[in-house]
C-alpha cells in the first residue's frame, strides 16, 4: 500500500476566502487502484468542486492544482491582522472661520 500526503488549496467563489486542506491519500496494490482519502484521521470522500467554506459556509468552493499556493504566497491571509497606522490623520481642507 503507498500512502502520500497532499495540500489542496480552495477558494470560496462567494466570500473569495483561501485556505488549504491536508489529506493522506492511500492506493491499494490490487489491480482497480483504488484510493481512499483521510484528513484527521477520517476516511473522507475526495475533495471536489463544493466544499463547504470553513469561513461563510458556503459550497461553490474551487480547487487548484497542487502546490499553487507556494507558488502565490500572496494569496494566504496572515495570520495577524496588520497594526494599523499611529500616524494622525489631516485634513486638507481648512476649518471655516466664523
């Protein structure tokens, strides 16, 4: 039995939010090749257009081929929000004079 972990990357077409899955993917010897997929420990079916988005809970997610995202970095979120900026904020504009 040959066994190989996968990261599949998804995108949610509703809230557009990116995230990536790990499977095991397992191939038997036998002669009708079959697979099984596990993610966490549970035999799940193969992942396919319409997963369920881990962010609105929608399912029109898409997939992309293997090793997309380490190809497009900016794609993933970071983990923090950015710090925003300490900087005042002026307005252009002048105050009337009364």
């Amino acid at each position: 039995m040959e066994e190989e972990r996968r990261k599949l990357p998804f995108e949610c077409r509703s809230c557009w939010h990116v995230w990536e899955e790990e499977y095991l993917v397992r191939r038997g010897d036998d002669r009708h090749e079959s697979e099984v997929w596990i993610r966490e420990g549970v035999q799940v079916p193969p992942p396919s257009q319409g997963t369920i988005c881990p962010r609105c809970g929608c399912q029109q997610a898409t997939t992309f081929p293997d090793g997309y995202l380490s190809r497009h970095p900016e794609l993933i979120p970071p983990a923090e929000p950015p710090v925003p900026d300490a900087t005042p904020l002026l307005s252009p504009v002048r105050r009337p004079l009364y």
